[in-house]
C-alpha cells in the first residue's frame, strides 16, 4: 500500500482495487517518491483514487494532478482538514450546451510495429518512457478566486502503434485510451497558485501498468509453473535418467534467464526506475492553473 505523510493513491479496475506489486530493483530512493506495478488487463476501465487521511500535516491547500502516460488528464483540490478522499474514473474531454464532456479510462494493448510501418505513432524517447504509467503528484497552493475562463480538457492519443526501436526491448505492454462519453454537469472551477513550483511535490505514486505475461518478462511474479511430470507407465525409467532430464530442465531454465538479462527484455533502470519528484513535468510552466471544484 503507498502512502506518504498521510496521503494515499490507488488504482482501481472493474470496481476492484488492482493490488500493488513491488521491485526491489526499480525501488525509489526518494522518501516522497513511490513506485509501484499493477497488472491490468486490455479493455478493461479504470479508476485513480486519492485519499488524505486525518495523519496529514496541513500547512497550506492541496493540489492533485491525475497523469496518465505523461498526460494531465485531471487536476482537483483540497482545503477541508480530516479525512477525505476523489476518486476519478472520468475525465473532461470538452463541453457543450454548458456540460461537461467526460470519457472513461481503458487499458488498451500497445501494437510494436516495424520501423517503417506507415502507421506507427510518432513518438520521442522522452514519451515513450512515460507509456504504462500513471502517476499521482500532490502539491502545495493556495486558490487565487473562481476561474471564468474556458475549462482544461484531457487529451491522449489513439491505440498505440509503436516502432519496436523506441521500445528498445522493454516490457512495455499497455496504454490508455479514452471509452465511451457521457454528459455531466459542469464542474466549478479555480484559480489556484502553486506555493513550491512543478518542481516540487510534495508526494509522488506512480504505478506501472502492465499485463501479466510483462510482468513475468520483469521478474514481477512468477510464471506459470509447468506442468508435472506424467504418472510412468510399468517400465518406469531409471533414477539416473529422471536426474539427468531434471537437470536439462534446470539447466534450460537458467539459460533463459541469463539470456534474457543479456539481450531480452530490459529492466527499467535507466529511465524509469530513476523516476523522481520532479520527473514528468506537464507541458505548462506556469504556476498558475485552475482545477475543478471539491
């Protein structure tokens, strides 16, 4: 379970809350900084909660931004003290006739395509980093007045086609798309000022989403285990010889292994197990933003 200094983040999907997974190799060494797996699976819908429990040490307004794969996708705020909590399973896409346009979250499959497919997503490597992962980053504000101008949308792209060199072998399996929209009723906005700047949450949970079989690629959980050997017949075969198909098998397995470190799927080291509190900047710079009504 993530919590830091009495806030919490969750994902949940199909109503159920994914449970955590952690690696030890890709554990963040920064106390404001969490970092966990969840295993999802494709078409599915999902939702991202946070929580402040009556532990949180209050000393201005809280500020949530939701990112999904790099993108903002919702920003909220908190100013009551004691425990409370959102959940948002839909986010704003546009309006019309004075509602708000939502749609809901899906997992979707990333599609690796050759390098010179016609279709395949343009894509930097910046990006690319950030795909199966959604982070939560609360910040310290203070609301400057109601916000009359036109509402923030989220935006991301269609099902992923991506080249396999920007993946450069790693377990990247899912992306988010947006589902079906809905019309609600249109939220209250605010202005508000960030007291630390972009650069400084105080609180950072990322998930990693990916599917199963990715996350036995990622030594997350274990594969499948094969299955038992069959019952022998009356001409049973000698102790030595089920010793030596043993240690073939043995033997094969950590072959795999060896290889897979070598020249297989890599671990995310470089670019994503170094993720800090200042990682994943949203396209703005200034630190004045507006955010949607408690």
């Amino acid at each position: 379970m993530a919590i830091i200094d009495g806030l919490q983040a969750t994902i949940a999907s199909e109503g159920h809350e994914l449970p955590e997974l952690d690696d030890e190799e890709c554990a963040s060494t920064e106390p404001r900084v969490a970092t966990k797996y969840v295993e999802v699976t494709s078409g599915s819908s999902f939702s991202m909660k946070v929580v402040v429990h009556s532990t949180f040490q209050w000393s201005s307004d809280l500020h949530v931004r939701f990112l999904v794969d790099g993108n903002i996708v919702k920003s909220t705020g908190f100013t009551r003290k004691g425990d409370q909590e959102q959940e948002v399973s839909h986010v704003r896409v546009g309006r019309a006739q004075d509602k708000d346009i939502r749609k809901t979250l899906i997992f979707a499959d990333v599609e690796l395509v050759d390098n010179d497919h016609p279709a395949a997503t343009e894509i930097n490597a910046a990006q690319t980093a950030k795909i199966g992962t959604i982070s939560v980053k609360a910040f310290r504000c203070y609301r400057t007045g109601e916000h009359r101008g036109s509402p923030s949308t989220a935006s991301l792209p269609s099902q992923l086609q991506i080249p396999e060199k920007a993946l450069k072998g790693k377990a990247v399996s899912n992306s988010t798309i947006f589902g079906p929209e809905q019309l609600w009723s249109a939220s209250k906005l605010f202005n508000y000022k960030l007291l630390d700047g972009d650069d400084s949450p105080i609180a950072v949970f990322n998930f990693k989403y990916r599917s199963k079989k990715a996350l036995q690629d990622l030594h997350i959980i274990p594969r499948t285990p094969s299955p038992d050997l069959p019952e022998q017949g009356p001409n049973p075969l000698p102790n030595e010889e089920i010793q030596k198909l043993e240690e073939r098998v043995r033997e094969g397995r950590l072959a795999e292994r060896i290889l897979k470190k070598q020249s297989g799927v890599k671990r995310e080291s470089s670019e994503e197990c170094t993720s800090s509190a200042a990682d994943q900047r949203p396209r703005k710079t200034s630190d004045f933003r507006h955010i949607d009504a408690r």
